[in-house]
C-alpha cells in the first residue's frame, strides 16, 4: 500500500477564474472531462442538456481553455417516448432525462471523440421522470436512478450521435413502489435501494492498454428517506484505435468479470463522492480525489464539500485519506478534479509535482487553484 502523505503534502495557491462559467451560458455539474487529440490539442466538453447549454472548449492546457462551439446532439433527451433514439435502459425501460458530460476520449488514429455521459430518471423528463417512490417533477431526497451513456462525434465534438447505455447497476432502476414500465421484470424491494451506476469520471492508462470508468453507486432508504452510503467502483474496456468503444467489465471480487450492465460490483472505496484517478508520473502511482460522504436524511448535509486524497500501486487498494487544506481550513468543494498544468501530455497524468486543482459545485463557475506536492518537514 503506497505511503505517499507520510512523506509529502499538498500546497493550494490563490484561485483563479476559468472559461466554465455561467455568464458564458455553461452550468458545469460534474468533474470536468478533457482529453488531448493526437495533434496535441486539449479538448474539453462542459454543461448540461437542461441548463444552459453544452460547449466543447480547445486550447493547449487547463489554463486557457477557450469555447468553440456549443455542441448538437443528433438525439433527443427529456421525455420517455422519445429520448435516447427510442434506444432502452438496459433493465427495459424507456430512457428519459438529461445528459451530464463526464468523461471525453479521443480515438488517436480516427480523431473520433466518444463522451460518456451521466443520466438520471427524475430530472427534467417532461412529465415521465420518476424516483424511488414513483412520478416527479423532482426526485425524492434525489432518490432517482442513474446510468451511463455514450456517444460519438466525427467533427470535433460539434455534433453527437447516442450510441448506447454503457453501465448499469446490478439492481434494476425502479422499486416494488412503482413500475416504470418494466412489465413483468422485478424491482427493488422497498428499505435499502441502490440507485444505479453513475456520477462517474474517466480514467484513461498512459501505458496501459485499458480505459476506466470510476463510478459511484449510492444506496437510500425509502422508509428513512436517508441515503446511507455512497462507494466508489472501477470498470474497464480496452483502448482502441479503430474508431470503436468496446463493452466495460466491471471489477468484482478480485478481477474485472463482470459484465457492464446488470453485473455485480465490488467497491474499491467507501463513503466517497465524485472520485478522480489521475497518474503520478515522478512518483510512480495514482492518486485519487473525491468529497466525502457521511449518511443522512437531509440531503444537503450528505456530501462534505472538502478535498481528499488517496494514492495507490494498483487502483484497487486504497491508501488512507490525506485532507488538503489551505491557510489552514478545509480545502475542495462539491466537485474536485487534479489535472496537470503542461502544455502536452494526457489530462490523466501529472508529470511532477506542480498541478492544478479544479473545483466547483452544482451547475456553478469553475474555479482553478494551482497546487503543489512538497515534503513535509
């Protein structure tokens, strides 16, 4: 198990403002996903279906970023009948909601940009979203379900096709509260639910020959209304360079065998919201970052907006957590990305010890923060 932040810590510069901001139309919800082409350019895709809209950003590094377009999705979202390309949930129910862009990978050899993206069940479904208990306007102490999407673009990231649900949750995404449509399919039992595979991000190996999607699962309980844990788990796919997405394997009891949809999971880390793997070239180990989460039947109260940090050899075993402070108090928000600052490499691998942190909360400007690994004396 790594020991890193026995030996060194993290010092937080002053933050700065970025080009994700709401005056610009872009309500950022999410840690933001980037990915570098193969000519060397930084690309990025921020925003949300339903709140202002979604931008791709290009430049050299996180640092000046800049929009070039909004893009176009050649699908609808919103309301059951129609939404996703007719294309169904895994479980059989008609896809509804919102799309979330959570993680961007461009293929090397066709310069085919393929976004992963976060969707939900009660949001924004014109009448046909629902949650645990059944229809909403709103989920329920967000008890909506979750999944994984993905799809394509062959200009650059100005217009998408929906390819397909790429990860789901070993447990259907309704309850025995109500049926979405599932016919004679089985829900969840009321009491303690799991609400999908999602609020994810994306990993890409700087050698390796694989791509990960570090995901969440979250589990509520319709009697107490609370959420009683959030955890984090790993599936992965091979990277290509033909201008394809193969299927994920999900991580289970000590091997990647599980299929992506309607397969079991192990967690890899308990109790944490949001986690990012990125790479420690110098050092030679990953590092994760996430907020922690902490049960409660208050919503507001369930994720702690502070940054945490954790290495490892393996991706699977996970050192203790470091807290990052700055001045002297807690340091993070909602959401927290580590990226690097250089002007070529991969956006998942930080070469020394200078980086960045990006921080933001829901739908909210995204503020950069220049940072540093240091010994400790």
């Amino acid at each position: 198990m790594s020991d890193f932040f026995k030996t060194h810590g993290v010092n937080v510069g002053e933050g700065r403002p970025t080009a994700f901001r709401n005056a610009d139309d872009i309500y950022q919800d999410g840690t933001l996903p980037m990915c570098r082409d193969s000519s060397g350019k930084l690309w990025a895709i921020s925003g949300i279906s339903h709140l202002g809209h979604i931008g791709m950003f290009c430049g050299s590094c996180p640092d000046d970023l800049k929009e070039v377009y909004p893009i176009q999705m050649l699908f609808s979202t919103s309301h059951s009948d129609y939404a996703f390309s007719g294309i169904r949930y895994p479980e059989g129910v008609r896809a509804r909601g919102s799309v979330w862009p959570f993680g961007l990978y461009i293929c090397p050899k066709t310069n085919r940009f393929f976004c992963f993206f976060h969707n939900e069940t009660g949001w924004f479904g014109l009448g046909t979203a629902y949650d645990a208990l059944g229809l909403c306007d709103t989920p329920h102490y967000d008890s909506d379900f979750r999944h994984i999407g993905l799809m394509h673009s062959d200009d650059e990231g100005k217009s998408w096709v929906f390819d397909r649900w790429v990860l789901t949750a070993e447990q259907p995404c309704f309850t025995e509260i109500y049926d979405p449509g599932a016919g004679r399919a089985r829900g969840q039992a009321r009491g303690r639910i799991c609400l999908g595979s999602g609020d994810f991000s994306l990993f890409v190996e700087p050698q390796g020959e694989y791509m990960y999607l570090v995901y969440n699962k979250v589990w509520v309980n319709t009697e107490t209304s609370a959420w009683e844990d959030c955890d984090v788990y790993l599936a992965r796919t091979r990277k290509r360079d033909d201008g394809l997405m193969g299927d994920f394997v999900k991580y289970y009891e000590g091997s990647f065998c599980e299929p992506g949809n309607l397969g079991k999971e192990t967690a890899i880390l308990h109790r944490a919201w949001h986690a990012r793997i990125a790479y420690l070239q110098k050092y030679g180990q990953y590092i994760l970052s996430y907020s922690p989460m902490q049960p409660s039947g208050n919503i507001g109260e369930v994720v702690i907006d502070e940054l945490k940090l954790r290495t490892s050899q393996d991706m699977i075993h996970w050192s203790e957590p470091y807290s990052v402070l700055r001045e002297g108090k807690p340091f993070g928000n909602h959401y927290a990305a580590l990226a690097p600052e250089e002007k070529e490499g991969s956006p998942c691998v930080i070469p020394a010890d200078d980086f960045v942190v990006l921080l933001n909360h829901n739908g909210t400007d995204v503020t950069q923060y220049p940072a540093k690994f240091v010994l400790k004396k």
